[in-house]
C-alpha cells in the first residue's frame, strides 16, 4: 500500500470538520465565517457587518477548502483524494505536495473570484460562497494526469508533445465541468466548475517545476 501521510491527514482533518458541523447551526455560522465570498475578496465585507468573527478575506481561499456541504460531499472528495494523492505525495515528497494542495486552493479560489467578477457562464455570483476541497483537489487530480500519463504524449503538429499535453489535458478538463455544469442544476447540484478548473490548470502547469526542484540535487 502506498505510504501517504499528508493525504492521510488532510483526510482525517476534512472528515472531523465535517462531523462537528453536522449540528446546522454551527454549520451555517462556519460557512459565514470561512466561506469563500467573491465579494469579499474583492475587498467589500459591508454585507458581513454585525455577523461577528470572520475569517480574513485573504485566508478564506484556506478555510473554504475545509468546509464542505454534507457529509456526502467531503466524502466524495476525500474517496477522490485518498485515490490518487498517495501517488501524488509518493513522487512530490510531503512538503511540496503539501504546498501544491495550498497553492491549488488560492489558484481555485482565485479562478472562481475572476468568474463572479467577469460574469462567466456558470459562475456563482458575488455573494454565493463556494465551499469545499475540490478546488485544491483539482490540483492534485491536474498533477497526477502529467506524472503518470497512460500513454506516451505525442505532438499536435508543430505544437510539441510537452506542451500539446496539458493543452489537451487542460481542454478536456475544461470541456468536462462545463458539462457538469450544465447537468448539475437539473440534479440539484452546484459545482464551482471555475474552482475546479484553476485548481487543475496550477497542478498540471506546478508539477514538473516542483519533480524537477525535488529531485535537482539528483
């Protein structure tokens, strides 16, 4: 069995945040506080005056990723972290994996600001918080397709085969939240398509700068 420590433990976090919020009021109160607001990111937190403790703005692209819908919700992206981030922290080694989680959820975070902003198809809107891990995930998920391809890249024509891969990986990942997007309403179910696609797009275009800083001394 693959040895993952920090998957492992960011697993055991996610899970026991999500069972003492099963009370719904507590509940509610954390999704206020920590909540990922695009508005507030853009710097207005009027709406939140008199609400009590928030979570600096800054720092909610962190205490979102921990705060999810139900305990199906954490459940799927945990089954989802648990089977593909062991090989992830395998290669990256704990720190770096660590850091890549953390940089996929303001890269997330940061997608899904843009998207409210510039009024995107699918987007949430200023005041909707997006909550939950698969942002960050995404950035493992985006990783994992570039260190362990099923088959050897090929070119794109003159495009070559380093860059040909994550164009590809990139659009059809793109291609497959949108569907989702599109599905998911009529399901009653809201995704943040754009966190998932900024967290994929920082993890396929961070995992070769950090397997090559990891292994420089090599």
């Amino acid at each position: 069995m693959v040895r993952g420590p920090v998957t492992n433990a960011l697993v055991i976090v996610n899970l026991a945040i999500a069972v003492v919020l099963l009370v719904p009021i507590w509940w509610q109160y954390a999704v206020v506080a920590g909540g990922l607001f695009p508005i507030r990111l853009s710097g207005d937190s009027s709406a939140f005056a008199g609400m009590g403790f928030l979570v600096p703005a800054m720092l909610t692209p962190l205490s979102a990723a921990f705060l999810h819908g139900g305990i199906m919700h954490v459940v799927m992206n945990m089954l989802m972290l648990l089977l593909i981030g062991k090989m992830v922290e395998r290669v990256l080694g704990g720190n770096l994996y660590l850091g890549l989680y953390l940089v996929g959820a303001y890269a997330a975070a940061g997608t899904e600001w843009l998207a409210a902003v510039m009024q995107w198809p699918m987007s949430a809107g200023m005041m909707a918080p997006a909550i939950g891990a698969s942002g960050a995930i995404s950035s493992i998920i985006g990783a994992y397709v570039l260190l362990f391809p099923n088959q050897q890249p090929k070119a794109w024509g003159p495009v070559p085969a380093h860059i040909a891969r994550p164009l590809h990986l990139t659009l059809a990942w793109v291609g497959l939240n949108l569907a989702l997007g599109f599905v998911g309403p009529d399901l009653g179910i809201s995704i943040a398509i754009w966190s998932h696609i900024g967290g994929f797009v920082a993890g396929l275009f961070l995992a070769r700068p950090l397997l090559l800083w990891r292994y420089r001394k090599a």
